[in-house]
C-alpha cells in the first residue's frame, strides 16, 4: 500500500471541517475577522511574552489540502462532494495584523487578528492557537527565568523534557529570543543559530574507572571548552578531582571552563567549590548548577550570593511547570462588516477589530485596546502591523537575533513591579471610548431582540 | 543557498555528541546497558500509563547522520574530523527491552532497557526520553479522565492546547489508547485510525443573524451527526432553540444528537437541560460537556449524578495541567559487563540490567524488581520484552486497537485504591534478593575504594 500523504491542513479541530461545509452550503462567504488573546493571567504573571507568529504564518501561507487529506474526509461520509472540491482549491487569501514577536502582551489584548472569508479565517484556528498559545507559554517561562539570574547565564537544558521534539525545537527557540545564551538541543541549535551548550552526564563518569580518568579523558578531548561533573559520587571530593585536572590542562596551556553542580545544597556547595578553586589559584574556572531549578530556586540562590555563573534549566523551564497552559481565545469579533459579541458566562469577548497601544517611552505606563478604525492615538505606539495581506507575508521573517535583542530593550522598559516572580502588580490596559461605546451598544442591542441575534 | 538537510539524529543533547568523542577517542567502545524509570510519583499519582515506545523506536531505527548534520557539528571546530567520520557511519546495532504501551508501570521499574555500544546507546538518550516522557505523561493523564468518566464517553478537544502539533498527535494516540472514544485533532484520526469528532464553536452561532438560525444551518448540513453548543447567548433559552431544531430534525426522519454545554454551571444547567429535552419527548438527544474540564470537575460531575453523556476535554488533558512532567532518569546500570551505579544524593540508581515481574492474576498483587539474568520467577509475568534485536525491530508494531483492548483489561486489574483521583495508595514495588545484595556489595566497594571508582 503506498503511503499516505496527509498534511498539516488536517491538524484542524473536526469541527473547522465540519462548519466549513455549513457555511459553504449555506451560503456563508462574509469576511470575517478573529481576535487571539488570552483572558487571564497564569498564577504569579502580570506579562506574556508573544512568540509563534512564524509557526503561525508558516502553516497559513503553506495551507492546502492534499488529495489523500480529502479522500479521508471523503472516506468518513459525512462531507458532500462538491464541498470536498472546494477544499481541494481552499487556500488562505486574508490578511493577518499581529503583535511582533517578543512583544509583552497583556491580559485581552489582540496579539493575532485574522481577516478573510469566514471558512479561511476559522480553519486555521486550532493552528494558529496551539502555535502562539505553545510559543508564547514557554517564551514567558523563559523571560521569568532568565530575569531571576539577573544577568548571570542560563541554558536551556529541556530537550528531554519538553512534550515532544517540536516543543523542544520551540522552546530553545523562544528562549534565546527571550534571553537564554544558548540550548543542549543540538538540531535547534543548528536550525535557529542558537548556541549549543553541553556538559557531561553521570553515565559518562560511571563508565571510567574512576572518576578523575573520566574528567581527564574529556578534558583531553576538549581541552578549551571543558565543564566537568562533580557530584556523581561527592560534590567536594568531585571538585578535588576537577582542580587536578584543571591544573593539568594548565600546564598544557589550557583552561578548564567550569564545574556543573547538580545535586545537593547549591548554595553551600557552590560556595565550598569557590572556595576550593580560589584556593587552587583557579579564579576563571566558573560554576555552573543544573538539577530541577526554576526561576524561584534561581531567585533564592542569587539573593542569597551563591557564587555560582550560570544555570542549565530543565523539566521546569521546558513545560513552564508552575504554569502549563494559558487560557487562549480565537473569537469572531466582525462577521460581514458587523461586530460581534459573545456572551457566555465569564467568556465575554470584546467586538469589533482592533488596535493596542501601548503609553510610554523610557518606561511603559499603561497600554489602550482601541477600534482598529479609530484615528491612531497620539504619542501611543500601536502594536499590531500588517503581517499578511491577501494570504502572502509582507515581509520576510525578522532573524532571531534581531528579536533577542530587540525584546531585551522591551523587557528592560516594563517596570520591575510587573515583573516580580511572585504576585506581581497588574499593569493598567484600558479601553478606548470608542470601543467601550461598541460593546454597550451591541450589549444593549441584544438585550432588546431576540437572544442569539447580532448587530448586522 | 541550498536547503540543508538535518536530520532527527541531532535531535540529542550537545552533551551526546561530546561525550561520544570523548568514548571514541578514549576507546570506550565497551557494551553498556541504560536503564529508563521514573523516580518518583507525581501528585496524585501511584501508577503511570507506559506509552512512546513506538516514537523512541522509530527514532532509534532511523538514527542517521546527514552529511548536512556533519557538516554543522564541523562548523562548530570542537569535533574531530575522524570521529565526525565515524558518526557519518553510526548506527544503532543494539538491543531494545521494554514493557509494552498501556502497561501499568511503577516509581522505578525500567520501563526500556538499551543494550549496545555505548555510544550508540548513549546517544539516544534525549529522543528515547522525550518520546517516552512526553507520552507516558499524557497517556496517564488520559487514564485518569477517562476512569474518572465512569464508562461516559471522553474525547480528546486538546489539539490547540497541547505543547506543539507533535504533542496533539502523541495525545490524541495515547489517549485513544486509554480509552477516550475519540479526537477532535483530524490528522491523528486519520493517522492512527481514531473516531473524529467535533461539535461546533461559538463562532459559527455569533456569525449568523439568530442562534437558531445557525443551529438550522448545521442540522441541514450533517442531519444525523449535530451536536449543537447552546451557551453563546443563555444555555436555557439555547436549549429551547435546540429543541425546535431537533423536532425539525425528527419531522424529517432524521435525529439530533446531542446539546452541548461550555459554560456555567454544568450540574445544574444539564439537570435542566435534560429535564426540557425530556419533557420535549427528545430522550435520545444527549448531553456533551466542555469547558475548562479535568478528571476532578467530571468525577464531581459524575458523583452528583449529572445527566452528562460524555465529556470533551481539552487543555488541562492536553499538558497534563495538574503534573505537566515526570521526573525521568536514563542511567547506565552496566558498562563493559560490570554493573554500574550513580550515588549522588537523592538520585541513587540500582546498578544492573534488570526485569520487572508482576505478581497476580485477576488483580494486581505486587511487582518485583529483579536482575536480567535471575532465573524466572514462577507465578509472575516479566514485563520487559525484547522489542529491537541487532538495531532492528523484532516484531511489528501492534496496532492501537489491540493496545487499547489491551489496556482496558490491564487497567480493570490494578486495584480501585492504587486509582484514586486524590491520595492513591502505593502499590508495592519489591526487590529481588539479588538485586539487593547486587547494591549491597557495590555500596561497599565504592566506600572501600578511592571515590569515584566502578566495580569492575
């Protein structure tokens, strides 16, 4: 049997599929236009870092359905036939506006409107969600860690842990985007340019007889760039082992890099290890700490002085463990020229397209969701540009790097109280007159008629 | 430029790679064993629902250096031209033991044991332990859902939750073979030969003139096959909506399926909802639940008797909202024949090849932890199997329809209390005799020889 060709057209929640076919035989073919944002914050967030409008864009731009894709939905007997011709020819001809990656976003803004036939529009939801709801958890992950080092390095070590090899290829990512200065992920290293970043493992040191023929068979391979594991056996008698070795790649005219501690009293540890390196007159040897850490751990350890330069950062970065979700919506706000509102218990959306701005220039003070038709507001930056028009990019990807640096001069301007690791201070997002004025209208308008009704 | 083409088989930590030429420069081309488990249990867990052993095998089988992939580690002047020339050739030539997916697996049992030269086994660390942490995770989140339903039906609503597009196919796999009854995800229906299912958003609703209007529309579109979603405005007066529909539906032969409710009060509502079909004389339309909803929301559900038919689960299945990771470790337990172990604290492993024995017929009793090469325990079943002989497959993959049968009888023979949502009594989880003394003798020998040493 030859294999199958499905394609990413078909990662669409079943019902895009199905609601397709009922606006198509029902004749609805109005442009639509749908809001991305994220209705509250996760435990201990006052910010999101936005990330995955290329994954977004990628899979916008690439969207076509196979014929094996239509012979399956053919197979399922529920589709019409000529509807599966008009899949067959479906690609996505709107535009996208949308935040720049590694923007902060907060609370209801649009980070994503998406503008065309309402079947285009709505197909690509579940695409378009689970790439910026992904890439902007782990992007806000890292952004919290990285700020608790407070300037020391920190390593994305999560390629085991991340739910898959393409969350990990994200994360490492985003996380160099948000500040890390490198991944262990060695193919996304090399597919974003990041840098790669290694230790040893403990099977490594297992397999020698001893553990200082470990360390000098390594350091002999690599003798300029050398962290050595300390505490397979006794973290102490380990960094007796490395200041051996150290001395040795010094007499050779090298240097060992650095010692990774990862396990026991970091704090304690660290400072002994110093201490024991100091004393052996090996000041530029540094210490590197992995072993469960977080952003609250990393706090911990900085506040206290542990004189440790750099952190590889796992399990908890890779899944953003404090905060695994975030509560995404992809809503209807103009079907047909006409606003639209949603009502649902603790799920009201605002109508209407729009515009962020954000207030501030050395510092951020507070951001205004405006109507996207509104005249633009004076000494307010507006966030969302054009990033799509009729269904081709308007302009190539911005590099990673650009990004990396442009989001650490964004980040340093959101004042440190909307940054705090725990409980942070809210920061202010108000609404236009103009956009206020719409959703009274449209509340009152369906107050008046008919429950279920809409404003056009 | 011309595309590169890197392949999957730099999907591993930079530590693999280093850590290979530091063996191949060293001659540390001896045999050696890893061993994969979970260290300990996460909240609310005392079993985990093994699953990924078909991704970690496929990446194993594939694992091959591009000449693109060379040609990136060369650029980064750290490697060996001879190594790199021997990693160009690297394959995997070892052999694969492991339990079969949907077995019931405890705190420290190997779930996969890797057998081969010890780069080969070495380098595969990173993708065996992100395939199987990624699905072992998901796969028992799936599990307590779907025990939590008590025979409602579950599907998977995660596909834009999920951490990434390959995680929603991993999801709706695993979940699917814990016994949820469908995807909304269409690519993994159609991949893995699952029921796909979906209702309809609130999108659709908000895009037509009246709520009615809309349900009309889709009933037309799928006669037989409409869910609709009744909270877009006010769920009771959706609901009379509905009922108008589905009696427009029987007039014409055919039948609504179901209503479903996304928000409020989800007792109360299908109490009420349920009274009105009934008193309707719509017996057969049932109710489907969604919202925000885990295994705790739907064992409430289920315990106040609500009238729910089946439950969509969405993200907090999709990342496993409430224990986003395991804590997993890939340790050599044997090198060179010689049995291995690690003693940094709180990260003990037990050194040596091993098998896990379950002891009991038409419930679970115990397990034991024993050494490979014990003679077989009588009246217990070994659950690590031969999968890959050679680097190559020994058998074909079963398919998810046996796996999940499979499963479901596996899952009806563990014990209620070992499967409660909240505080799960632990299953007890035996040693051998000889594995014991096996970590007797080496814990000696390490405190009698210089530290650092192996018991070779």
């Amino acid at each position: 049997m030859a294999e199958r060709t499905l394609s990413r057209a078909l990662f669409a929640d079943f019902y895009e599929l199905t609601m397709a076919q009922a606006y198509w035989q029902h004749d609805r073919r109005g442009t639509a236009t749908f809001s991305l944002f994220f209705r509250s914050y996760s435990p201990d967030r006052a910010y999101a870092v936005f990330a995955g409008l290329e994954s977004a864009l990628a899979y916008v731009e690439e969207l076509r359905f196979t014929s094996d894709d239509v012979d399956y939905l053919r197979s399922l007997d529920m589709f019409d036939a000529d509807f599966l011709s008009f899949l067959s020819g479906l690609r996505f001809t709107g535009d996208i506006r949308a935040m720049t990656e590694g923007d902060l976003a907060f609370a209801d803004e649009p980070v994503i409107e998406v503008t065309g036939p309402i079947i285009e529009a709505q197909i690509v939801e579940t695409a378009v969600m689970n790439a910026i709801s992904t890439e902007t958890l782990l992007a806000t992950k890292a952004s919290r860690v990285v700020h608790a080092a407070a300037g020391r390095a920190v390593v994305d070590f999560a390629a085991r842990r991340t739910h898959g090899e393409e969350a990990a290829d994200k994360l490492a990512r985003v996380s160099y985007l948000a500040g890390c200065a490198g991944t262990s992920n060695v193919l996304a290293a090399a597919r974003h340019g990041i840098p790669p970043v290694g230790t040893m493992a403990h099977s490594f040191i297992s397999s020698f007889p001893a553990e200082i023929d470990a360390f000098r068979a390594y350091a002999d391979s690599f003798p300029d760039a050398t962290t050595l594991l300390v505490d397979t056996y006794d973290t102490l008698a380990g960094t007796r082992h490395a200041i051996e070795v150290a001395k040795e790649l010094r007499a050779k005219g090298h240097a060992l890099r650095a010692l990774r501690l990862d396990s026991g009293d970091l704090l304690a540890l660290s400072v002994e290890c110093r201490r024991l390196l100091d004393e052996a007159g090996l000041q530029e040897v540094e210490l590197f700490a992995t072993g469960g850490l977080d952003e609250f751990e990393i706090d911990a350890l900085v506040r206290s002085g542990a004189p440790i330069d750099g952190f590889g950062v796992g399990t908890k970065l890779g899944v953003s463990a404090d905060a695994p979700w975030m509560d995404w919506a992809y809503k209807l706000v103009e079907h047909a020229g006409a606003p639209v509102l949603k009502l649902s218990p603790g799920k009201e959306t605002l109508a209407g397209p729009k515009q962020v701005y954000r207030v501030g220039a050395a510092e951020y003070e507070h951001d205004v969701i405006a109507l996207a038709d509104e005249p633009p507001f004076e000494d307010a930056r507006p966030l969302l540009r054009e990033v799509m028009r009729g269904g081709k990019r308007v302009e190539a990807a911005p590099s990673l790097a650009s990004l990396r640096e442009r989001f650490a001069a964004e980040f340093a301007r959101l004042p440190e109280r909307h940054k705090a690791l725990r409980a942070p201070e809210r920061y202010t997002v108000e609404h236009s007159l103009e956009l206020d004025a719409l959703q009274w209208r449209l509340t009152q308008w369906v107050a008046q008629h008919e429950l279920g009704g809409s404003a056009s």
